[in-house]
C-alpha cells in the first residue's frame, strides 16, 4: 500500500488550521507547528471581522481576489458542517450607510460596486434601499440614515468559533499539533529521508 504523503504546516492560525483540516482531507498525514499557545491568542482570526463580502471589497481589490471570494461563499456552508464543533454563519447581505456629508463618496463607491457586477455579472448588484427598508433590514437605522446600499448574500463567520472547531477537529483527526514550537521552513528538507514531503508556511 502505497505511503500517505507527510505535509508540515507552519503557523496553526486560520489559515494554518484551514490548510491542516483540508490536507488531512485529502488523506495527508499532517504535522502542525505553531509558535505560540492553542488558544490563538495572538492570531490576526481573533480579532478580524470576518466577513464575507465580495462585491463589498471588489472596491479595493481585483477581479481575481472577487472571484474567490464568490467561490469562498459557496463553500464555507459545506466546510462548516464538516466541522465538530458550530461555528455562527450567515448570509443575510451587507448593509452600507453613510452619513450626508459623506454622499459623495457613497457614490463614488456604489459605481465601483456596479462596475465589478458589469465585469461579473454572477455577482448580486447592489440595491439603494431608502430609511423604510432601512429599518426592515435593522430596526432603528431609518431613524439615522436616509439612504443606503444592500449587497444581497453576502456574509459573516465567527472567526473565534471556527478556530476553536478546527483545533477539535484536528485534534479527533490525530493531527500532530505542535504548540509552543516555533519552526520556520528552513528546519526541513521536502523530499529526504525521514523529511516532510511538503512544508507549507
């Protein structure tokens, strides 16, 4: 029977975890190895805002990065219920607002918006809601704002949560983790005896 290939993953972050969780997958036997403690304390996942908004941040990024982003959302519900753990999803759509004297620039970004939904028509448009939709969507906006751009299906995560359900994840998966480790790529030659034959980092 043919050998499962070794990968080695430097850094259990998000991606560190995402990329273990989907190596194993793909039958690998993994090895993690991460400078600091399990619980991420210091990871960028802890604190960022996890959204999943594509044509939001079409604004300032390329066609490229948009691409995966819409491919991201289709897949985030399948890896989700993979996991052992619940991790908070939804895909309710972003609501943008604005304040009167920032109208301008409100415009300025919703023909960016229309422009990337031109080049990707696969992509919702954006849709000008007034105060009164304003306030379906979230009780108590329309009192504060006159106008507004909903992006229909994008979402949000709970970047914390899916950290913890990786880590469970792993871990039941027999996953070597390495905490308290640091190691960079140069402690391992892919491809020599007794060495990973892949090192990610």
């Amino acid at each position: 029977m043919a050998q499962r290939p070794h990968s080695v993953v430097l850094g259990a972050g998000l991606m560190g975890r995402l990329l273990a969780w989907r190596l194993t997958q793909a039958g690998h036997r993994v090895e993690v190895h991460e400078a600091g403690q399990a619980d991420a304390q210091g990871a960028a996942a802890r604190v960022a805002a996890a959204m999943l908004a594509p044509l939001a941040e079409s604004a300032i990024t390329e066609l490229s990065v948009v691409r995966m982003g819409q491919h991201a959302l289709k897949t985030w519900p399948q890896l989700l219920a993979e996991l052992p753990a619940p991790v908070f999803f939804q895909q309710q759509g972003t609501l943008i607002v604005w304040h009167r004297q920032d109208a301008a620039e409100a415009h300025r970004f919703h023909q960016l918006l229309q422009r990337t939904h031109h080049d990707l028509p696969s992509l919702p448009a954006a849709q000008a809601v007034d105060a009164r939709q304003l306030n379906s969507f979230e009780p108590g906006l329309g009192k504060r704002f006159a106008q507004g751009l909903y992006l229909p299906d994008e979402g949000q995560l709970d970047n914390r949560q899916l950290l913890q359900a990786l880590l469970q994840g792993l871990q039941e998966r027999g996953v070597a983790l390495h905490f308290n480790s640091p190691r960079n790529i140069d402690n391992f030659h892919p491809g020599e005896a007794g060495q990973p034959d892949w090192v990610f980092d």
